[in-house]
C-alpha cells in the first residue's frame, strides 16, 4: 500500500506546534522573513537562534560581523518588525557562533 509522501517540514511544524506553539509559531515566522528584513548578505553570515521575552539572539560568524551588527541593531529590529507587522522583536542580542552558510 502506498501512502501520500509528506514533507518532512510540514511533519516537523505539526509537532513543533503541539510542543511549544506560540514561541516556535514566533520563531518560525522570523526564519522565514529572516533573509528579506535583513538583507541576504547580512543573512548569510547570521542565523537567529531564540526568542525569549522580546529578546532576539542572533548568532554570528566572527567578531567583524558582531561589530558591525550591533552598529545596525536599531535598523534590524525596525525592519524586522515592520516586516512581522508586530512590535514582536524590542531586543536583538549577537553572540558569535555557528552560523550555517
């Protein structure tokens, strides 16, 4: 018998939504507008990682990066939000780490 394939993402949304719904809900919505708010090349060398209390950690790929970025924190979260079309991000926090290009 043959069933209907199923996109591992679509599985992994089902079960990310009956584990922690509205944060991941939260999350998921950023990854996804991630490379647009902030542009591709500064998506490149950033991956955000959490979302806690209005407070974005953003990890980055080195030490240039993180200066640069923490120059641009008012633009991104401005961006960010205008493009969530919420007030949702009040805080980006960068910490170097692993970045996947």
């Amino acid at each position: 018998m043959k069933g209907k394939l199923v996109h591992i993402g679509d599985i992994l949304q089902i079960i990310l939504k009956n584990i922690k719904p509205s944060a991941d809900k939260e999350m998921m919505t950023i990854w996804s507008i991630w490379k647009v708010a902030v542009k591709e090349f500064i998506a490149k060398e950033t991956k955000p990682a959490s979302l806690k209390d209005g407070t974005l950690t953003v990890y980055v790929s080195n030490s240039v990066w993180f200066q640069q970025l923490n120059f641009l924190k008012r633009d991104i979260i401005t961006k960010l939000n205008q493009a969530l079309k919420s007030e949702l991000v009040k805080d980006i926090v960068f910490k170097i780490g692993r970045v996947d290009r």
